[in-house]
C-alpha cells in the first residue's frame, strides 16, 4: 500500500502558455526505511516546457510504501 505525503520545496518558476507541450520528469533522491516494512521516497519533480530553457515547476514528492 502507498501513502502520499505531498509535495515539498514547490517552486513556480514559468508560467505555462496556453498549448504549450510540457512533460514531468520523475528522480528518485532517497529512500529511507521508517520502520521494519515502511519506507519513505523523496522524488524530486521537474515540469518542463518544450523550447524553454526554465522548467514550470520544481518540487519534492514523499511517499510511503508499507511491504508486509
């Protein structure tokens, strides 16, 4: 099972034009045992604009993933 903490550090750094192409690239940074059978991500997210040197976003994403 997979918990959502949300996100952390969310940076808007440009702005988004109507029709613009964008894409969301995902980059596991961490995973941290809590306790025996629970394990924290941290994934750091990039949203970037087609053609932009500056991506939309930045942001860090935790979860948690409880194994049996």
């Amino acid at each position: 099972m997979g918990i959502n903490f949300g996100f952390d550090k969310i940076r808007f750094i440009s702005p988004v034009k109507v029709n613009s192409r964008i894409r969301a690239v995902a980059t596991l940074k961490s995973i941290t045992e809590k306790r025996p059978g629970q394990f924290q991500f941290l994934t750091h997210i990039k949203v970037e604009i087609e053609g932009s040197e500056k991506p939309a976003l930045l942001a860090d994403w935790l979860t948690m993933q409880l194994v049996k």
